[in-house]
C-alpha cells in the first residue's frame, strides 16, 4: 500500500448516506484506494460529528505520513537523512512503536526503511527495467530499520539515500484507528473498509457475524468463498493485481528486504483473519513473503490468527481457518 496524494473529491464534501437498519455509511478515496465506513448511530447529528471526526484524522494522517507529499513528515524525514533530526508527534511514535513491534515479530520482513529497494523496483516507471545485482546490493546497504535512530521526539536517518516508507502498515494503521474513533464515540456496530483491508465490530444490520467475501486471485471479478466473522480483521496480500512483466516473468510490487528482490516463491495470494487489522495485513505480506511451507507454519504457530495461502490454483490453511468460512 502507498499513502498517496490522490483524492476523488475534497474529504470535507463527502455526503452520509442512509444504509438498511439504522445503519449510516461514506465512502470516499485516500490513501490510493477505495475506502468505506458503514456504522450504526441513534441519531444524524452524532453520525455526521463521527464522519467529520474521521475524515479529518485521515487528512492529517496522509498529509503526515505520505511519501508523495512534500510537506509530510516522512519527506522531511527523508530529506533530512544523514544531515539533522526532525521532531515528531504522538502519532509518529504510535506508528513507529508498532513498526518495532512487527520488525521483530515479522523476523526484518516489515521494514519501513525498505524505500530505496522500492524505488528500485517501482512498477510504475516506463520503460519497464530489471535492476542490476549491482543496483540491488547499494539499495540493500541503505536499508536497515534497526538504524533508524530515536531520541524521545526527534527521529534521524543516519545515512544519505535511506528513506522511510511506511505503506507497508500505514493503511492498516488507519483502519485500526477509525475502529478506535467508533469505539470512543459509543458506536457498537461498525464496518471499516479501506481498499478491501477490512475491521468489523459489533453486528451488521441483519445482525449475527459479518459476511465478508474473500477474492479469487485466479479471477479478482469473483470471491472464491466468503469469512463470517466479529470484532475480528481480515486483510489480504498478492501479486496479482500490481506487478509488470519482462521476458515472460511477472514481477509483483512485494519486495522482500532480505533479498532486495520482488517475491516469486509460488505463492500467488494470503488471507489472514486476526484481530486487528495491523497484524492481519501485516501479517499477511509476512507470509507471502515467506512462502507456501514457512508461510503456512509462521501463521500457524502465531496467537489468535487463522489464514490460507493461495499457490496456483491449491489453497492452504492454518489448522482453523475453516471455522470462519461460510458453508
């Protein structure tokens, strides 16, 4: 995921719209995606304070904390790399608290400071390029979270030509913080959908669990099956969508920091269920980036998560991962 500069129409315009059951929803774009928040509320007035509470955390959020934008803080922090620190927030320690967290749980897969590899690899550069090992190994010497140095509020990046990107947990992020928003506003039943990254709590209209569709990636136009769920995220990653082609080999957007390459291990998409959406997504890339056999294993021996791994046409699961499908 990139936290982009792109917006359909100003966030401040986007209308409420009247859902079945007392629910209300909106649905706008950021962050480079599709989003939508579909919740219950006892009356207009409290669902259009909840809908501007949100629209306004998420313009601060991508303003600080997207890459695209000059003036973010990110930028300022790339800017700044190997020449001076720059303070922050309580929402960039948040950010970066829960990045240490899913560094070490992740064994170095989530590493935010892993932009000068996706710089390399950018699949929206023309004309399409492989990268020279060479290329690959000078990107991977300015890669290294545990470099990214902190003293209180103030952050530096020691070295000119590393870079922070923070995509790679920064809509999930999002999500789990809207959740929060609903819950300090008394909202018990909420949907949070930010480009098929979800979070649910309480109960949908119709009531019971959620129903939550799960896509084909051998045919995105349809779900192979479909999640019932509460309080529970679920996320998905893969190539399928974002990638470009060279001499018949397809190379996706995923890249593993370990190898300074884009992942081809014969894993073509991973569902994880977890309780936040942070450690569903993150999750997720996690194991599509360890591949089929590790993969399946990492996501089975970790706490309170369930997930299932596309390779080809054959799917495999963690151990409960069929409680959750709808017969």
């Amino acid at each position: 995921m990139a936290l982009t500069t792109t917006c359909c129409e100003p966030l401040s315009e986007i209308p409420l719209a009247k859902g079945s059951g007392g629910f209300t929803r909106f649905a706008f774009h950021a962050m480079g995606t599709d989003c939508k928040v579909e919740f219950e509320s006892s009356s207009r007035p409290r669902a259009q304070a909840f809908k501007t509470e949100v629209l306004d955390w998420l313009t601060h959020f991508e303003n600080q904390f997207s890459r695209f934008k000059p003036e973010s803080l990110i930028s300022r922090i790339n800017t700044a790399a190997g020449k001076e620190w720059i303070s922050i927030d309580e929402e960039a320690l948040s950010l970066f608290a829960l990045c240490d967290r899913f560094h070490w749980t992740t064994h170095g897969i989530l590493d935010p400071t892993s932009l000068p590899l996706l710089a390399l690899w950018d699949y929206h550069v023309q004309p399409k390029t492989i990268p020279s090992g060479e290329q690959v190994r000078q990107a991977l010497d300015h890669v290294g979270w545990e470099r990214f140095q902190r003293d209180g509020d103030r952050v530096f990046l020691p070295e000119p030509g590393m870079g922070l990107d923070v995509g790679g947990i920064g809509k999930e992020y999002a999500v789990d913080r809207v959740m929060e928003m609903a819950r300090e506003a008394g909202i018990a039943n909420c949907l949070v959908d930010f480009g098929h990254d979800l979070r649910v709590r309480g109960e949908p209209p119709e009531k019971g669990p959620w129903r939550i569709g799960l896509e084909d990636p051998n045919d995105p136009s349809r779900c192979w099956g479909g999640a019932s769920i509460q309080d529970r995220a679920v996320t998905s990653s893969g190539d399928y969508f974002r990638n470009f082609q060279i001499d018949g080999k397809t190379y996706g957007h995923i890249i593993d920091p370990r190898t300074g390459f884009p992942v081809r291990n014969g894993c073509h998409s991973v569902t994880v269920i977890a309780p936040t959406c942070s450690e569903a997504g993150i999750l997720s890339t996690t194991a599509f980036v360890l591949g089929p056999q590790e993969g399946l294993a990492f996501l089975d021996s970790t706490y309170q998560i369930e997930g299932c791994l596309w390779v080809g046409t054959h799917r495999l699961q963690t151990r409960r991962f069929n409680e959750y499908l709808i017969a």
